[in-house]
C-alpha cells in the first residue's frame, strides 16, 4: 500500500510540475474513482475504502505542491541568469 501512495505523491509531482492547478481537482476524482473501484472489487470495507482514497487524495495534492514549488524554483533560477 505505500507504493501506492508513493506511486500518488510522483504523479502529483509530475502533474505539478506541467499543469496549473485546474487539473488537481480531476485527477483526485480519478484516483478516488479507481481506488474505491479497485476496493470494492477486493472486498474491501467501506470505512478502508475512504480512508485509501483520502490517503490517496492527500499524497496526490502533497506531490503537487512539491512539483510546483520546483516549477517556481526553476523559474526563478532562469530569471536570475
């Protein structure tokens, strides 16, 4: 489970490092969508089922907000050459 929830935090970092943040809100909703899917095709419980995609939404935003700070960073490093 926690590759998985690596595997959120890296696809938040590359979704924050190319796109604005209009596209955090789908992708959330997709993860959501494919973890609870995927839970309920297991046979997981309800309560497991939020508490992953929960997880699953906050390793996706953490990994945003890294990419985009680097995005910053980098431009900003352009700037000053």
């Amino acid at each position: 489970m926690a590759i998985l929830f690596l595997l959120f935090v890296l696809a938040g970092i590359i979704l924050g490092t190319k796109y604005r943040v209009l596209v955090i809100l789908p992708a959330t909703a997709l993860s959501a969508l494919v973890l609870i899917a995927g839970g309920i095709a297991s046979g997981k419980g309800l309560a497991s089922l939020l508490l992953m995609a929960f997880l699953a939404s906050g390793c996706l935003q953490i990994g945003y907000l890294c990419g985009a700070v680097v995005k910053i960073g980098r431009a900003s490093c352009r700037e000053r050459v």
